[in-house]
C-alpha cells in the first residue's frame, strides 16, 4: 500500500482523510496519517529501499466499533497493523484509535 492508496481508500469508503494535518476544522470522524519515522534499508551511503512507518490516528465523537471494523477490514485488510488500545481524549471530548504500519 501506499500513501495515495490509503486516500483513495478513504474516499471509497465515506472517510475523511488527510496526511499531516486537515487545512481546516474537520468534525469527527476522520481520520489522519503521519510519518513519525523510517527504518530504511541503506549500504555504501545509499537508501536502497525505502520503509516509512505511518501512524493512522482515528478520531471519533463516540466509540464507534462499526467504523473501527471498516477501517481494520476496509482500508487496512493488505497492511500488518499494529493499533493502541481506544483512548478518550477530555479536553477535545473525542476518542482516538492509532494504528501504526510500514509502507
């Protein structure tokens, strides 16, 4: 999979989706994908294959295991994932779910 994989994925499943950051306020849910670091495989000072680790953060309004399902079973079924457990942020008074993976 890849970065524009997951966008189109997104679209074709009704989800809100974004790299990095929504350029205006987006009501949840949605979701959003970072690139917090690599594990490329490099010799003689060259990246031979590139490995980006990408954390898909979930916002919800309410625990919405349904959706959770169709991200898991709709946009992930190709990738191996790994996902924190579901988190109740108070001060945004929202749920988050972050699976992370390498592409």
């Amino acid at each position: 999979m890849t970065l524009e994989d997951l966008k189109i994925r997104c679209e074709e499943n009704d989800i809100l989706y974004s790299y990095g950051a929504f350029q205006e306020e987006v009501k949840p849910p949605h979701l959003v994908a970072t690139e917090p670091k690599t594990n490329n495989f490099m010799a003689d000072n060259r990246v031979y294959k590139r490995i980006s680790t990408i954390k898909l953060d979930l916002t919800m309004n309410y625990l919405d295991l349904d959706l959770v399902k169709k991200v898991e079973e709709k946009i992930l079924y190709d990738v191996c994932w790994n996902k924190t457990e579901e988190t109740y942020l108070s001060n945004e008074k929202v749920w988050e779910v972050s699976y992370f993976f390498e592409i």
